[in-house]
C-alpha cells in the first residue's frame, strides 16, 4: 500500500527552480525519508521500502495489506473533484 499524492515540477518555471525542484523531489522519496514518514508520522511509504521500516512501527499501525483490506472504496472519493484537479491544478499555479 502507498501514499497516494501527485508530485509534480511545472514546466513553465524556470530551469534553475526545475533543478531544485526534482532535488528535493528525489529527497522525499529517498529510502531514508520514506523509513522516516513511517517511523514517526504513521504514514505509509509512497515507495517500496517495507523492509527496512523497524518492527515496533506495525505495532502501531497496521501492516499496509491489512489496512488496504479495510480502506474506503473508491466510488467514496469525490472523484468529481479529483478529476477538477487533475485537468485545471496547473491553472492554479502563478506564472513569473
């Protein structure tokens, strides 16, 4: 089960932001900080590092098969506003 959000990098902004950008991308979803998300902030990993996550975290919180059996159903999610997203998300995004 992974964290489900989109990261993205406009690409009308400036090559130099780009570059910092795709760093700090390339950050979160390090092995290193996806252990971390799980490890303190009980939040699934949104890349495969399963195994490296300490045992004492799913003490906590379910292992992720399990909480994916009890998850919500999709048709519960607004989809509507999702897609909204999807297609005018950019538009949002201010321009130099």
């Amino acid at each position: 089960m992974a964290g489900s959000f989109y990261m993205v990098v406009p690409a009308n902004i400036p090559e130099g932001y780009k570059l910092a950008a795709y760093k700090l991308l390339n950050y979160l979803l390090s092995d290193d900080q996806q252990v971390r998300l799980v490890s303190t902030m009980w939040q699934y990993p949104s890349t495969t590092v399963l195994e490296q996550v300490p045992g004492i975290v799913w003490e906590q919180i379910p292992y992720p098969d399990v909480a994916k059996a009890a998850a919500m159903p999709l048709n519960h999610f607004n989809a509507a506003a999702i897609e909204w997203v999807k297609e005018h998300g950019l538009e949002l995004v201010p321009s130099e």
